[in-house]
C-alpha cells in the first residue's frame, strides 16, 4: 500500500441521510417520488447521473442543471448539521502520521466538498480533493479513482480505497485498486460484497490490517 483514497459522503462525513431527505423533498416538489429502494441505487453516483434519469423518469421540467443547482444550494445552507463519521479522524490521524499520502474523491459537486473540506481542516491532510464535476464519468466508473492515483503518482495497484456505496466499491475494483466498505448503515442498502473487507467502525482497522490487506 502505497496511498489511501477516501470517498467523503457517508465515510468521511454522516451526510447521507441529508442528501436523501433533500433530493427526495425537492423532487416531490418538482412533480416525482421514488421509493427508498430506488433511491439507494444513486449513492455514490454524480448528481448529473441521479437528475438526469430524474427527469427523463418524472418528466421533470427544470433543466438537469437547474436541478443540480438547487439541490446544491439547499446542501450547503445545511451543511452546519453535518458531522464527521465516528472515529473516522482518529484513523485518518493514524495513516497521515505512518506517511502515507490521502486523498478525497467524492462524486459531490466541488463547492460541496470544498466546503465540507473547509469546516473539519481536511486539507491540512489530504494531498488532494476530487469532486464529480473534475471527471467526466461518474461512479461506478472508475474514472475518479485512477484520476486521483494519477495525481497521487501511485500505481493503482498500489491504493487502497474506502466507500460506503455499491457504485464507489465497483468504481474502486473497476480501477484495479483494494477496497474496503464501510457498512455503517446510514447510505440505504448497498451491497459491498465486491470490498475486499466490510467493517462497521473505523475503529475495526489498523495500520497493520489496511496494510495486509496488499500481503
């Protein structure tokens, strides 16, 4: 293992429920309503992904942009209900002490993650931040991961990637990379069959088992 590369929505900060209670609410607005299940299946995807078949799906008048825009404005007006995952930042701590550089690719729109980045001092620690709008495919495509391993100048190969949804775990496998899901229960049902290892806590690993993980 020669980097870390962490999704930010549900592994970094607990801001799944948020995005589910927002998109669902302006949705509904808009004319749409799907069921929890379906919603599920656009974690870890971009925005333009989800709103795209929103539209084409509901017939939605609003431009896939419009959408966005407005899902965006209302995240950041409630980002102050946002916290950081349990013990994510003790673990973070551990792995930026072993030297090992880090990096955020986080299928949210920039302003979102720089703002997220901002209020917990992440920058401090993470080499880079990525968000869904510096690629041009979305999760599960593998293109955020090898972007950021590119910037990292680490082989794939070499990266170890932590998600908490179906699409950043394929996302992560597509790129060639070892993964582990963070199966915290906040992110809808999402298999994580394809990590290589499943925890419940940040607490569960080490130094040690993130770095067998590559034995």
């Amino acid at each position: 293992m020669k980097a870390i590369i962490f999704d930010m929505d549900g592994v970094i900060v607990n801001s799944e429920p948020l995005h589910f209670e927002l998109e669902r609410e302006l949705l509904k607005e808009l004319g749409g309503n799907i069921s929890k299940e379906e919603h599920d299946k656009f974690v870890g995807t971009t925005d333009y992904n989800m709103w795209t078949a929103f539209r084409k799906q509901f017939n939605l008048k609003p431009s896939v942009e419009r959408m966005i825009e407005m899902k965006k404005e209302r995240f950041i007006k409630s980002i102050h209900r946002i916290e950081l995952i349990d013990n994510f930042k003790e673990f973070m701590l551990t792995i930026y002490n072993g030297g090992y550089p880090m990096a955020i690719a986080s299928s949210n729109n920039k302003k979102a993650v720089n703002e997220i980045v901002k209020k917990f001092d992440l920058d401090r620690y993470m080499k880079f931040v990525i968000s869904g709008e510096e690629v041009n495919k979305g999760k599960p495509n593998p293109e955020i991961f090898l972007t950021a391993a590119n910037k990292m100048n680490v082989d794939p190969s070499e990266c170890l990637v932590i998600e908490d949804a179906d699409n950043g775990v394929k996302a992560a496998k597509a790129a060639g990379m070892k993964c582990i899901g963070l199966d915290l229960g906040n992110s809808g049902n999402q298999n994580l069959s394809r990590a290589d290892l499943v925890v419940k806590n940040f607490n569960e690993l080490s130094l040690d088992i993130v770095k067998g993980l590559f034995k």
